[in-house]
C-alpha cells in the first residue's frame, strides 16, 4: 500500500508557478500517460516499440493559469576573442590532418556557439558525437570529386555525374536537418527531428528537375548553336526562379513541423503568400541594389575611357566580379533577415511561440561589413564575422512560453537514445484545437 501511494504521488506533477491551489495536481490537470501496445505503432511519433517495451503518451503539459505568459529571452555572451582562439585551433587541426579532422572542428566551433547562448536559465550544448558527420561529410566529397573529375573528361560526362549528384544532393540536406537539430540539448535535454527522409524529396523535386533540365538545355544550345534554344534555356531559368519561393516554403514547412521539443511538436503556420511577399521584396530590393552598382560602374567605365585608356578584358572581369559580390552581400543578407523573421515568428504551438525581430538595414550593413572585411584580411576577421552575427540574430529571438522551464524539462525525458520520446498528439498543440480553455487564444495574445 505504501508502495503504490508512493508511486501515484511521484507521477503527479506540482503546479505552475502562479497557481493558487495547494499541493500537488490531482484530476483533468495531471499529466496522463496512456500506454501503446508494442505492436502498434505510436501514431504520434510514427516508431515502433521494441518487443516487451511500453511506451506512453503525455496528454497533457501544465499550462500556467490565468493565461500568464512568460518572455524567455535569448541571450548570447560569445567573444570575438574566444572564439578566434577556437576558430584558430580548428584551422591549424585542418591544415595538419588534410581535412580529415572536420567533424572534430565543426564540434568544437559549435559547442563554443552553444555554450554561449542561454535561454531560460539554461544554455545550449551540442550532443552530436563527431563519427556521425563523417558519412555526410564523404558522400559530399566523393559527389563532388566525382562531377570535377567527369567535367575535365567530358562536358556531357560532367553534366551526368552532376544529375547523379542532384538525385543523391536531398539526402545530404535530409542528414544536414536531422544532425542540426538532434546535436542541440537544452537544460541536458536533446532536441529531435523525426521527418521522414522522402519529405526532402517531395520539397525539392521540382526545383532539382527545373535545374537539370536548364543546365541540359543551355549544353545543347552551346554545342549546337541553337538560338531557339537559348529561349527554351531562358523558359527553364525563369520557371526555377518563380518556383523558388515554393521550394523554400516546402523546406521550411517540412522542417518546422518535425522538430520536437521533448513530448512537444511545433508547428509552422507560414503560408505561400507570406512566401511569395518575402521574395518579392527581395525582387525589388536586388533591382535596386543592381541599379545603383551598376551605375556606379558605368561611371568608373566612363571616367576611365575619358582618360583615354581602353578597358582590357582582366579589368572588366575584375569590375565584372567586385559588382558581383556587391550586389551579394547586400542582397543575400536581406533575404536571410525576412527569411528568418518569417520562419520563426510561425513556429509555435498552443504552449510557445517564438519571436524574432531580426533588424533587416542593419543586418544588411553588418554582413556587409563583414564580407568585405573577411576578404580584405584573407580570412583573417571570419571570428568576428560569426561573433557578430550570431549575436545580432540571438539577441532578436524570444521565446514566449505558458509553460513554466521547470515543467517543461519535468515532462522533457533527459534520455541519449536514438528514439524520439513520446509525443503530445498534434490536436492538443493546436491554438484552437479541442480541449483549448475558454481564455483567450495565446497565438491572438502572441500576435497582438
């Protein structure tokens, strides 16, 4: 008897921080654990358990009363000067091993990152033993060996092996997803990221098939002096650029949607319009940026030629090239800024959400900056590139929570395998899904 009183009271949960009902929580508001036969799939994680295994399925996570929502904040204390030690460390190591050290420095360079940004209390750490990049690292290698070697033979050989590339090249981003998100821990806890590996495929078929074909069309109109077929060329260009915003929002959607905090899911509720608005303004924004680089030079061109000295073919590459990375570093850095509110100012659930306000003229201006000056001192500042950026980007984020940090890692199973643990069915993450209190909606409160 005394055995199993100590068992009931250890499964409830303590209340929230806020609430004013004494003791330990009773009734509709413990967290229930429903078991799952082992021969049934859970159909919240989508694995099987082992034979003899039970598993169980969280109902419910304490919410804080009152509708209270908590600002948590992303706070990030790296150093320029910490970092370049780690950074300097790590090129050394390269130099000395040939690259074969890269999964060794890659973890390094990140737990030095996440060591040194907290939220709620707790700081990031990076869990991914280096053996697991390795097979990342040389599938990659030997792609694209492979696609040099068999371009110097053949164009055509090249254009093959490339195609070869490209049919293999959604793994890669499928193995890049899962290794990012699992390699993160917070409070001694992993994330995870449980989306099969054919979503990849499924989001980026169209713009792989679109590229192909429009390199295989320009090959032809080359070697054939086709004029018709440089229009089909410019058709297959243009068809992959008003795709992309598709392609990015497939990405997107198939990443947010299975990243998992613990027994937690979070969803993504960014639309193709919200899409389709981001790159539009990149649109203008690129126009802009060309015309102006593009005047300028044109100015140069003129006040060169009034001096009556002809532009060699070296110096309109050069020219050709500097207007180039011009025109990047402003235009990339743009797109990453509207990128990144966008993304994550629609990741949430009916427990938290995030908020990211990511200050697109000065992120514009810093990694300007800090293009121009990684490649005026020959790599020399790339420290203080990341250092700043990483600090700009962490320092816009909060996490807006209904669930106190203590309750959450409570619920959150502090576990190394390499199976997901349980998770909450998705209608219970829902902000308007059954079981939603009467109080107001945390997504309206959120977005007013």
């Amino acid at each position: 008897m005394m055995t199993s009183d100590a068992s009931r009271s250890a499964s409830r949960a303590p209340h929230p921080i806020g609430s004013t009902l004494p003791g330990t929580l009773s009734g509709p508001e413990v967290t229930v654990s429903v078991p799952v036969s082992h021969t049934t799939p859970a159909a919240t994680s989508g694995h099987v358990s082992s034979p003899g295994h039970q598993a169980f399925v969280p109902r419910e996570v304490p919410r804080l009363p009152y509708g209270v929502v908590l600002q948590w904040p992303v706070r990030f204390d790296g150093t320029p000067a910490g970092y370049a030690r780690v950074w300097l460390g790590n090129v050394l190591i390269v130099l000395l091993t040939l690259g074969l050290a890269w999964p060794w420095t890659y973890r390094r360079s990140q737990r030095y990152l996440l060591r040194h940004t907290e939220v709620a209390g707790h700081r990031l750490d990076f869990r991914l033993p280096p053996r697991v990049l390795w097979p990342r690292m040389l599938v990659t290698v030997v792609l694209w060996g492979g696609v040099a070697v068999a371009a110097m033979g053949s164009p055509w050989a090249g254009l093959l092996a490339l195609a070869m590339c490209g049919a293999v090249w959604p793994l890669l981003i499928y193995l890049k997803v899962l290794q990012r998100v699992s390699s993160v821990a917070w409070g001694g806890r992993r994330l995870w990221f449980d989306g099969p590996w054919q979503g990849v495929y499924r989001a980026t078929l169209v713009t792989l098939v679109l590229g192909v074909s429009t390199l295989c069309s320009a090959l032809l109109s080359w070697h054939g002096h086709l004029q018709q077929g440089w229009w089909m060329t410019g058709a297959l260009v243009a068809a992959w650029l008003l795709y992309l915003p598709v392609r990015y929002w497939n990405l997107f959607q198939y990443r947010q949607h299975h990243i998992r905090l613990g027994p937690m899911r979070l969803l993504w509720q960014g639309t193709r319009v919200a899409m389709l608005g981001v790159f539009a303004r990149v649109a203008v924004w690129m126009l802009l940026v060309m015309s102006l680089v593009g005047g300028v030079a044109l100015m140069g061109v003129g006040g060169w030629l009034l001096l009556h000295r002809p532009v060699s073919d070296r110096g309109a590459i050069v020219c050709g090239v500097l207007a180039g990375v011009v025109v990047l570093s402003l235009v990339v850095p743009y797109l990453e800024a509207r990128l990144i509110n966008l993304v994550w100012n629609k990741t949430g659930n009916r427990y938290l959400r995030f908020r990211s306000q990511v200050p697109v003229g000065p992120y514009v201006r810093q990694r300007a900056l800090n293009v121009w000056g990684v490649i005026l001192s020959l790599g020399l500042y790339w420290p203080w590139a990341v250092i700043s950026n990483r600090r700009l980007r962490m320092q816009s984020l909060v996490v807006w929570s209904r669930v106190e940090p203590e309750v959450l890692l409570a619920h959150w199973p502090c576990r190394e395998s390499d199976v997901p643990p349980p998770a909450l069915p998705v209608s219970t993450l829902m902000p308007d899904g059954p079981g939603l209190s009467t109080q107001p909606s945390f997504v309206s409160r959120f977005e007013a």
